[in-house]
C-alpha cells in the first residue's frame, strides 16, 4: 500500500478537516485533487509552527470565550426570577405559549444583556407559575433561569 501523505488544509473540505488543520491523505488524492485546487499545502517546518501558532491563538481565545459566558451565567443566575406577562384564558391557562424568543426579550429587559435566543431551552408552558429555563451560553457552559409566567 503506498504512503500517505501530510498536508495543511488551506480552506475547510467536509470529511476531511478545516481550515490549519493537519491531515494524512492518499497520495493520489494530494497531487490530482487537494494540490492542484490549491485546497492544501505541503507540510515544512516553518508550516508546522505555523499551524501550532494558529492552534494555540484559537485555543487562547476560547478559553477567552468561556471566561466571558462563565461571567454571563453568574449575572443571569443571580436574578430570583424573570417574569413573562401573558394574557389568560378559561381554567387558568395561557394563550399561547412562552417561546425562547420571549425568555430572550424578558432577559434584555432586565439585565441589557443579549442572549441567542436559539440557545434558549423552554419547557412546555401551558399555565401560570414558575419553570426552569436553560441557557447555552459556550459548548461548556450552561446557566439555568427561573421564568415566571404571570397574567397580563
């Protein structure tokens, strides 16, 4: 079987890697496809430091990231509850529901602070009371909210 190859990507190519990223390959797939396209390059030394260069500034700005969603979570939790107003109809339920969009506005309101309401997790809300909401703020980072639904 013949050798492989190391290349360094140059752009993102699903199934492979992303861009900086250090792969082995066939060498057929190198000279007829990745090279030619100039999707990737040769490894060198001087790549080589490039590469662990770029690895370890992204790495340096995740962590930056996670500090900043870790100081987020604190001021989230630290309000008792936030509160959605919504209209009532017969036995105490509501019209319609409390979507993540609601959670995210209720959350600018009172702490001016933006939140991706796609990284909101709302549970069924149906009736007035209290639920656990859960916010993604960071792969490893989650903070979890108390929304209280009141009658408007």
């Amino acid at each position: 079987m013949a050798k492989r190859v190391q290349l360094v990507l140059n752009q993102d190519i699903s199934k492979l890697g992303k861009s900086g990223d250090l792969v082995e390959v066939a060498p057929g797939y190198a000279r007829n496809y990745l090279l030619p396209q100039k999707m990737a390059t040769h490894v060198t030394p001087g790549i080589l430091r490039q590469v662990e260069r770029r690895r370890e500034l992204e790495r340096l700005r995740q962590l930056e990231l996670k500090q900043q969603a870790t100081e987020q979570k604190a001021a989230l939790e630290q309000v008792a509850a936030y509160i959605v107003a919504k209209q009532l109809g017969e036995n105490g339920t509501i019209f319609g529901t409390v979507t993540a969009q609601d959670v995210a506005d209720v959350i600018k309101a009172n702490t001016n602070q933006e939140v991706d309401r796609r990284g909101i997790t709302v549970p069924d809300i149906g009736k007035l009371g209290t639920y656990e909401a859960e916010i993604k703020l960071h792969s490893e980072v989650t903070a979890k909210i108390n929304v209280q639904v009141i009658p408007s």
